[in-house]
C-alpha cells in the first residue's frame, strides 16, 4: 500500500463545481486534434498517440470500469507533463468504450484552472473525470504522486531550471506505470479521490526516484 498522507495528485471534487455540459464537452478538443494544432513539442506530442499498451493488470482494471466518465485535460503544448498524462489518458480510453477524453488549453479557460489547483501555482495538467450527468467525480494533477513528493522534497536544492533532465528521467524509468494506477483509481469510483483523502492509503505499487537522482551531472 502507498502512504498518500503527502499525496498530492488525487483530489475530490469541490462541492461548487460547476457541472459539465453538453455544449462544453463538444467545444473541447479531442486530443489528436490538439496534436495537430501544437505548436510546441509537436514530435513528443505525436509520441503520445503511438505510446505502448498499458499493462495488462490495468488494461483489466480500465476494462472493468462499468459506469460513464468523461476525461477533460487542461493543458498547454509547452507542458511536458501534460504530454505523459496525456498519452495515459488515451490509453485508458481505448481500453473501454465506456471512457471519452477531450482537452482545454489553461490560457483560454482560467476559471477552470482556478477551480482545480493546490496552493497558489496554476499547475497543469489537470485531469477532470465527470459521470454521465456531467457532475464531476473529482481530478487528478499535476504530476504522479512519487515524483511531485520528490520535487517537494529531494529536489528543492536543484534549481528550478535544471530539474526537466531529473522529470525526464522519472518519467523514462515508471514508462507511465504509475500515472496508469492513479488515474485508474479516479476512473474506478466517483467518491476515490475523497476516500483516498480521507484514509490517507491507496493500493498504487509505485516507487519515489531514488536518491541519487538528484546527485547525478
């Protein structure tokens, strides 16, 4: 079990938030056309249609989710963050047809983003999911748990221009594990994000970056 006591990417919906209509669902990108439309990191981003298959565990658990959720990301093209959640969020799409993604960029929707960050940053991505009714269940972001409890923490001494080598690597050595587990738990039940708050514990098996990260040049 994971300590989630400092878990920073699951969240419960807030009790004002505002409900997903139809009209706003089908304004909203899907992602390849915001791929197509990047301007920024466009080969990486094309990346994030041609990704590997997730892992058959959570092929089974995606598969398994037997209610309606719309996937709704804020992002921008320049976030490389956004570009793994992303390319998580496809995947766990394809794997039942129950599950629908689309996208909004944060610069054109910040009374979104106001509604969805943790501290005073507005930190992207986020990753809404919404039942049928288009209520929201509650929202995921910014980054995997295990690596933003290491930006946090071990990675404070490294000077914030210097950390993208670090992410990269994290992001390289999980091959999206983790984000498939976490995103996997907002998808599964519409109160997860709440319980996981609550009890502090989550069943994600997801290692933080070891030590020597932060020593290497």
């Amino acid at each position: 079990m994971l300590d989630t006591s400092r878990m920073r990417s699951l969240h419960h919906a807030a009790s004002h938030a505002a409900r997903l209509t139809d009209e706003h669902w089908v304004s909203a990108q899907t992602l390849s056309d915001f791929v197509n439309a990047a301007t920024a990191n466009q080969m990486l981003w094309r990346s994030t249609l041609c990704v590997p298959r997730l892992s058959p565990e959570h092929v089974e658990r995606a598969a398994a989710i037997a209610h309606e959720r719309r996937m709704l990301i804020l992002l921008e093209d320049w976030c490389i963050d956004a570009v793994h959640a992303a390319g998580v969020a496809q995947r766990l799409v394809e794997a039942n047809a129950l599950l629908s993604l689309r996208v909004l960029r944060r610069d054109e929707h910040l009374d979104v983003m106001d509604a969805h960050h943790v501290g005073a940053a507005r930190s992207i991505p986020v990753v809404m999911s919404f039942d049928h009714h288009g209520y929201e269940c509650g929202w995921w972001g910014p980054r995997p748990s295990p690596l933003q409890t290491w930006i946090e923490t071990e990675m404070q001494c490294i000077e914030t221009s210097a950390r993208s080598p670090f992410v990269r690597d994290w992001y390289t050595q999980d091959a999206g594990v983790t984000t498939e587990a976490e995103l996997l738990l907002l998808l599964e039940s519409p109160r997860i994000a709440h319980s996981v708050l609550a009890h502090g514990k989550v069943g994600v098996a997801a290692a933080a970056p070891t030590s020597r990260n932060t020593r290497r040049t």
